[in-house]
C-alpha cells in the first residue's frame, strides 16, 4: 500500500510541477529557459525514497515532460531523469535535504548533471549545439531558477509527508 501511495504521490506531483513549468513559469522565463520543477520532484522522490523510486519518478516526469512538446525526442528525458533518479536514491539515509544549504547544493549538481546527459545525448544523436557561451548562460539561468524554487518546492513536498526521510547516521 506504502509503494502505491508513493507512485500515486510521484504522478501526481510530476502533473502539478509539469502544468506550472508549463504555464506560470512560462511567463517568468528568460531567453526561454524556465526552472526544471520536475527534476526537483525527482531530486526529492530518490532521495527520500530511494533508487527504485528516483527512477520511478525520473521515468515518469521524463515522460511527461517528453509528451508537452519538449524540444528532444520522446524518451530522452525520461532516459536522463530515470538516471538522475536512480543516481539521486543512491543518497536515501545518508543525506538530509531538509537544511537549506543542502538543497542548494543538491540541485546545483542535479541540474549541472541533467545538462551533461542532455549534452552526451545530443551529441550521440547529433541533434544541434548551442554555442558554448550560450550554454553555459543557459546552464547558469537553470540554475539559479532551480535554486530559488527548490526550497518552496521540497517544502511542499516534505508538508505533504507521503515519503518519510529515514534517519540519516552522524558521525
């Protein structure tokens, strides 16, 4: 029942952050980039419940966000999210991501990481290339947007209490 209500959790989750990325956040967007709300959903689903529900999750917002128009071939976000996923649940028990500093730090990495897999996914499909300074102004932007959602985001989510934290071991 508990693994049900997490992947019930996790869909619907991935439909409210995929509705307002698509949406609110597109009136905010700046050079057409906006905050990746679902890969903070899958950032928060591994690491409190774990590499199987990381990549639950990452499957499932990939999807999603595949499916509304999303500028790659279907299936190549679900492929660096499911990966992302799985990476990110790696962490559950040992890592909090209740302190601000760590949700920062996490998403820092969760979006650096989701722009290398894009990168090697382009590059083997050779699907066109930003130039490199645009990249990495892109990268920055994403960044700083993911940055300020992130806390409100695992705020809500932690509120809402379907996956509890397990402990994390001190030294």
């Amino acid at each position: 029942m508990k693994k049900t209500k997490i992947v019930l959790f996790t869909i619907l989750a991935s439909i409210v952050a995929l509705v307002l990325q698509s949406t609110l956040f597109k009136v905010l967007q700046i050079w057409e980039v906006k905050p990746d709300l679902l890969l903070l959903v899958v950032i928060f689903i591994a690491i409190r419940g774990g590499s199987m529900h990381g990549q639950i999750a990452g499957f499932t917002a990939g999807m999603m966000q595949g499916f509304a128009a999303a500028p790659l071939p279907l299936g190549i976000y679900a492929a660096v999210k499911t990966i992302i996923g799985f990476f990110y649940g790696l962490l559950e028990g040992t890592v909090s991501i209740d302190p601000f500093f760590i949700q920062l730090l996490v998403v820092l990495i969760g979006t650096i990481f989701k722009y290398i897999l894009e990168l090697i996914v382009k590059l083997v499909f050779q699907i066109p290339l930003l130039p490199t300074g645009e990249y990495f102004a892109v990268l920055g932007l994403e960044v700083l947007y993911n940055m300020i959602c992130a806390p409100f985001i695992f705020f809500i989510m932690n509120k809402i209490n379907i996956i509890k934290e397990k402990t994390v071991e001190s030294f």
